[in-house]
C-alpha cells in the first residue's frame, strides 16, 4: 500500500514539475498576452497556472479522503 502512496506522489512532483513551461492560456488571454510583451505574458501564464492548482488540489484532497473512507469501511 505504501508502494502505491510514494508512486502517487513522485507521479504528482513529476506532473507540477511539467507545469512551468505549461502554456494555460486561451485565445484571448494570448492575444492580450502577446500585445504585453514577453515577461508580462510569462507572468500572466504563470498566474494562470497558479490559479488553476487551488481546485484541483481541493477536488484532489475531496477524492482522497473519500478514497480513505471507503478503505476503511471496507476493513471493517
């Protein structure tokens, strides 16, 4: 069980590792983007990206509790 733990977590440093070159932009934020100019639109991804983790490391969190109480309900 532990096996699985440490792989979920080297697997979640490698994927946030791949976030900072990540291009998260839309159409629009990109245009905007490229009329700033290159570090203010690096700035502007970046933001993006960082904005993007908070939920998903909520619904991450969410999961793996619910994960947890179904393992012990099933011990039981």
């Amino acid at each position: 069980m532990q096996k699985w733990g440490l792989l979920f977590v080297f697997t979640a440093f490698l994927l946030l590792l791949g976030t900072v070159d990540a291009e998260a932009q839309c159409a629009i934020c990109t245009k905007t983007a490229s009329q700033l100019g290159e570090k203010p639109a690096k700035a502007l991804n970046g933001a993006i990206i960082y904005l993007m983790s908070a939920p998903l490391l909520i619904i991450g969190f969410v999961g793996w509790r619910w994960w947890k109480s179904q393992q012990t309900e099933e011990q039981q």
